[in-house]
C-alpha cells in the first residue's frame, strides 16, 4: 500500500476568501477521495512576496509532500504564481505541468495559455493549478494517478 500523501493548498487571489474558493474546496475534496491528507489550505493574495512565503511555510513548516498553488499561472498581470514558485523552489518538473496543459489541450484551446510550473522545494512537489475549479479539476485529472509514484520518489523511494 503507498504511504499517506499529505498535501497543503495555496489559493492565490485578491477577490476570493477561503469560503469563496471552490476550487481550493474541489481539491480537497479530490484529494480526500484518494484517501490522502490536506494538512493547510489557505487563500494569499497575489503578491509574489506572499506567495513565495506560504509555499515555504506548507513546505517546512507543515511538511506537505505536494503543495498546490491555485490561481495566478495566467497570463494576467497579476498573475506572479510561477514567479513565486521559482524563487523558493530548486528543481524544475516540466513532465506534471505539460501532463496538465495536455490533458486541458484537450478540452480548451486556452490550456496553452497556462504559464503554470512544477518545481520541487526540496523533497517537497509544488505544483501550479489553475484558479477556476472547473479547469482545478481538469488538470488534478491528467497528474493525480502519477503524485504517488512522485511522492515516494522525492521520499527516498525506489522505482
């Protein structure tokens, strides 16, 4: 049986609290299906300095193996969630993010628009999702049966 993944939530947003994110609320309940663990899902503003901080507080002060950024990988203004990302993570992993825009190809010429990342902090996976929860659960779609395999990898698991 594959080890418990525990997972933080980011939501990155000026507009919406964490009672207005459904998206964030989608994931969470994607990720109890599984049988995995949310440990923190909060809602930042979309600020890179805000961002950065609570991707490096789901990472080493909750421990999360996989943290998930909601919103901000557009191509908006605003939009600083893969910036945000680059500054506190080391390690690029481009195969989870053009999984996301491949699956989402799919269904809506926009998913080529995503700017969305995935890097690893550590042994710890950050991935950018988007902020809509139709599109949050589309891309949790084409990644979720790989996040054991990541998990246990970055672990210290063997193949």
């Amino acid at each position: 049986m594959d080890r418990n993944i525990t997972f933080a939530i980011i939501t990155c947003s000026d507009t919406r609290s964490l009672k207005q994110d459904t998206a964030g609320a989608a994931l969470e309940a994607l990720i109890a299906d599984n049988g995995w663990e949310c440990k923190s899902h909060v809602v930042v503003k979309d600020e890179r300095a805000d961002i950065s901080a609570a991707i490096v507080h789901a990472c080493d002060e909750f421990d999360a193996d996989i943290v998930l950024t909601c919103g901000g990988s557009g191509l908006s203004l605003r939009d600083v969630t893969p910036e945000a990302t680059m500054d506190v993570c080391e390690r690029n992993v481009p195969g989870i993010a053009e999984a996301m825009r491949a699956h989402s190809l799919a269904i809506t010429p926009y998913a080529m628009l995503s700017r969305a990342l995935c890097m690893q902090r550590g042994r710890h996976l950050v991935i950018n999702l988007p902020g809509s929860e139709k599109a949050a659960r589309e891309n949790w779609d084409g990644i979720a049966a790989a996040l054991p395999h990541a998990a246990k990898m970055m672990a210290g698991g063997g193949h």
